[in-house]
C-alpha cells in the first residue's frame, strides 16, 4: 500500500515534469521551425538585393573603365540572382502575400537585366555606350527593384511576426495548462529573442546601406570598423588590406589601435595573418597551445578574433578584433556576416580605383598622363584667377631624344625618361604637379610661384638632369621654358601657348637651358 502510494506520488511528481519538458520541446521546435524559416527567406532575399547590386557595381564599372575584369561580379551576380530567386519560389510557394511580391520583383529584374546586358553587348561590339536616356530608365527600373524588394522585406518582417506570435500562442496554451509562471517566462523569452534579431537585422541593414552610399574603399573600412566595435562593445576593430604585389598588410586601425601597436605591425606579409592563409577565421585567447600560432594575434595580449575578407574564393584582407575578454560566438557569427556583407563592396572600390588611377598614370614614369594633366591644369588656373595668385608652368623636353633612342634603342629611351620622371618627382614640393604630356615632354605647375621662384626651379631640374649619370646612355640634358599666370598670360590656354614658346626659344638658343616668356609681345627672356 505504501509502496503503491509512493508510486503514485512519484507517478504524480513525475507527470508535471514530463508535460513540461514535452511543452518546452514542442514549444522550442514551433519557435525554432518558424525562426528558421523566416531567417532563410530572409537570407534569400537579402541575397537577390546583393546579386542585384553586384550586377549593377559590375555593369557601371564596365560602361566606365571598359575594363572586363568588372564583367565577374555581372556575371557571378546574374548566377546569385538566379539562385536566391528559385529558392525564394519554393520557400513562399502557396503564399498569396508573398508570391506576388516576389514575382514583381523578378519582372523588374528580368527588365533591367535583359536591356542591362544588351548594352553591354553593344559596348563589346562596337564600342557605344548606352545613351542617357536608356541609362536613366535602368536607374528608374533599378529604383523599382529596390522599393519592391524592401516591400517584400516588409511583408517578410509580417510573416516572421505572424509566424513568432503564432508559437508564442501555442507556448501559452501548453504553459498555463501547466502554469501561469511559466507562461509569462515563455512569452518573455520569445519577446526578448524577437527583439535581439531585430537588433541585429537593423544593424545590418545600417551597415548594408551605408557601405552602398560610401564613395571610397577607405570610407568603407572606416564604416565596417566602427560597425563592428558598435557589434562587440569594449572591442577594437582594424581591417588588414592584402597588398600582395608589395608582399605586405595596410593596417586601418579603429578604437583599439592601442591593442594593434603591441604587435609587429611595421613590417607584416599576407603570411603573418592566419585568416588569410587559411581562408577561415582565427580565434586567438591567451594560453593558447595550437599547432601554429598567428604572428599579429600572438602578440596580443588579451583575446582576439580575425576573419576573412573572403570574395569568390580570393583573400583581399581580413578583420581582426581585439577585446579584454573572450568573444562569444554568436558575436563571432555576427562578426562573420558583416564581414561577409562588406567583403565583395571592398574589392569593388578597391578594383575601381585601381583602374582608375591607371587610366590617369603614365605606366613608363609613374606621372600622370596628358589626359590628367589637362583636369589638373583646368583646377590649378581656376584656382590661380580666383585668389589672384600667380601659377607657373613649366614645359620640360629632352634634348636630342632621338638620337638616344637610335643610339641606345628604345630601352635606353625609356631609362632616360623614367630618370627624368624620378628628378622631377624628387625636387618639387608635394602642392606641385608634374605629368608627362608627350613623348619626351614633360609639365610642371608651380602654384603659388611667380616667375622668378619657377626659374630657380627650372634651373635646379636642369642641372640636375645635365649631372644625372644614365650607365649605359652617357649624359643627358633637357630644354625648358615657362611662363607665369597672370604676367604672362590673362587666360590658362594662353599660358599654354606662350610657354611652349618659351621652350621653343630654348631649343633654338642652343639648348640644355632655361627660357622665360617675356611680358614684352612676341618676345622671351633666357633665364639661364
């Protein structure tokens, strides 16, 4: 009797326990299903705006450097595209306030890219780009993608919040079938939760939108930085740029550059970071005992994370984090996908402006070509006129240019002009401009300088290139003439013209010489 009445207190104690352990499991896989289906559409549309905005970054880049290299992220962004969207079809099938939307969405799509791509065609073909007009209306049906997209964000954030409160709902039933208290804890977990993803999703998009609105590669890391020292409070933040033509890592540092300086920063290689030789992220904490350990984040004392800027494969830099304390892992995970979000925009700018400053330089020199020397000189005149200071030009030619090439071939050519390229560099100021705008002619502007101080700089190049040793080619020398802004000239291409005459002069008195435009008409002054 007793022994059955001991059974049925335990039977009684037992019951309690086994209902509530079976309604915290059901009450965790309703949540944890409708989480998780929810976090899937929204990484799926979250992907079809990314593979959007590739193809445009990758299309615009094309239309303005000509430069195939930009047709990768078109080509893997249409490949994305295609992939978010068919998963998207099957995660909202059977949904009238999905299916709509997201079909949409695809037309506008299927618009753009279809006239996106035949003016790429066109640009391949013969080289037109497309007018202003079809452009404006890509960017009208683009602005359209995007508005449908955040609308189906939108209705997403609906579905996530129908579908959290619906779990919400049945963990209610169960709990205060069994108790009240219970109830409350669950509801408030589920709030508590619902709000941390809210958190996190409006961080990223933060961040997302601000990386797309950024001008440059170092506004960009500036923004991640200050993204991911916001992400994990009391952390520093720091991106590693891979240079690997130079063997070497451009640290931006944030808050914790304190941290950074205690390692060996000064000369550091892609190797010395192992994020980027391993491609994954690193997690270092002090006492380590690992196999190998990383070079930068062994230096550190305290704990620090580092993870990959990780673009189709190829390592462009990483982002290490630097904290007093161990980073958790949901901090890491979240660490993960900013990072991720920022990698492919980084290697975009950084793409772009690679080609552009060589569409700027002269790949012989180092100088800027004509092409840039002309917006520099627009800028420099326009800023000479409106302050009423003077600007000089020098105009700068290698005397008996051909005879060294016939004698030395043009190997000896270029030496003599990528030594000339180095002097010029190496002796005006940094606020000085100098390009080269011909084949052995050279331009030098001096704002800020009048005729006078242009002369002893003049002279100094001169003399330089006259005591220059080129092994090899024997001595070389150079003309130069120059002319001042306002004295000698009242508009900027007037200066143009009188200091090519000024160098005219010098190559007809004799050469290896200075020649100052004269303020008298039609006539010029040798300086030396």
């Amino acid at each position: 009797m007793q022994l059955g009445s001991s059974r049925r207190i335990a039977f009684v104690l037992a019951l309690p326990v086994v209902l509530l352990a079976g309604a915290v499991f059901a009450t965790a896989t309703v949540q944890r299903n409708a989480a998780l289906l929810s976090a899937r559409e929204q990484v799926a549309s979250e992907g079809l705006l990314t593979a959007m905005l590739n193809q445009e970054t990758g299309a615009r880049g094309f239309f303005q450097t000509r430069e195939r290299v930009f047709l990768q992220p078109w080509t893997e962004g249409t490949s994305a595209f295609g992939s978010s969207l068919a998963q998207l079809r099957s995660l909202v099938s059977g949904n009238p306030g999905l299916e709509p939307s997201l079909a949409d969405q695809a037309q506008r799509a299927s618009s753009w890219h279809s006239a996106t791509a035949a003016a790429i065609l066109t640009l391949e073909r013969s080289g037109h780009t497309q007018s202003d007009a079809l452009a404006r209306r890509g960017k009208e049906v683009m602005d359209g993608f995007r508005a449908a997209n955040a609308a189906f964000d939108s209705a997403l954030d609906e579905q996530r919040s129908k579908r959290l409160s619906a779990a919400t709902a049945v963990s209610v039933v169960v709990a205060v079938a069994l108790a009240a208290l219970l109830a409350g804890g669950g509801l408030l977990l589920s709030r508590r939760l619902a709000r941390a993803e809210q958190t996190r999703q409006d961080n990223q998009a933060e961040l997302r939108e601000l990386l797309q609105a950024s001008e440059s590669e170092e506004e960009s890391r500036s923004l991640l930085i200050r993204h991911v020292e916001k992400l994990i409070p009391g952390a520093g933040a720091a991106v590693l740029n891979s240079n690997n033509s130079d063997d070497r890592l451009e640290i931006t540092h944030g808050g914790g550059e304190s941290l950074l300086q205690e390692s060996t920063t000064e000369r550091m290689s892609p190797r010395s970071c192992l994020a980027v030789r391993l491609s994954h992220g690193y997690v270092h904490e002090p006492g380590d005992d690992g196999l190998q350990e990383c070079e930068i984040c062994g230096a550190i004392k305290g704990a620090a994370t580092c993870e990959p800027l990780l673009v189709g494969g190829q390592v462009i830099g990483s982002v290490l984090v630097t904290s007093g304390k161990p980073i958790d892992a949901d901090r890491r995970s979240r660490l993960r996908e900013s990072v991720a979000q920022a990698a492919p925009i980084l290697a975009n700018q950084r793409n772009l402006a690679i080609a552009e400053r060589r569409a700027a330089s002269d790949a012989l020199t180092g100088l800027p070509n004509r092409r840039a020397a002309d917006e520099v000189f627009k800028r420099l005149a326009a800023q000479a006129v409106r302050s009423v200071n003077p600007l000089t030009a020098i105009l700068l030619d290698l005397d008996h240019f051909k005879v060294v090439n016939d004698q030395h071939g043009h190997e000896g050519g270029d030496r003599a002009l990528a030594l000339v390229g180095r002097i010029i560099t190496s002796t005006i100021r940094t606020s000085d401009f100098a390009a080269r705008v011909g084949g052995e002619e050279f331009l030098v502007l001096l704002p800020d300088t009048n005729r006078d101080d242009a002369a002893t700089v003049a002279e100094k190049l001169r003399s330089e290139i006259e005591h220059a040793e080129l092994v090899g080619v024997g001595p070389i020398s150079a003309s130069l003439g120059l002319a001042e802004l306002p004295a000698d000239a009242r508009e900027p291409q007037e200066l143009l013209r009188k200091v090519d005459r000024a160098l005219y002069a010098a190559k007809e008195g004799g050469r290896n010489r200075v020649h100052g435009f004269s303020h008298l008409p039609g006539q010029v002054e040798q300086v030396a």
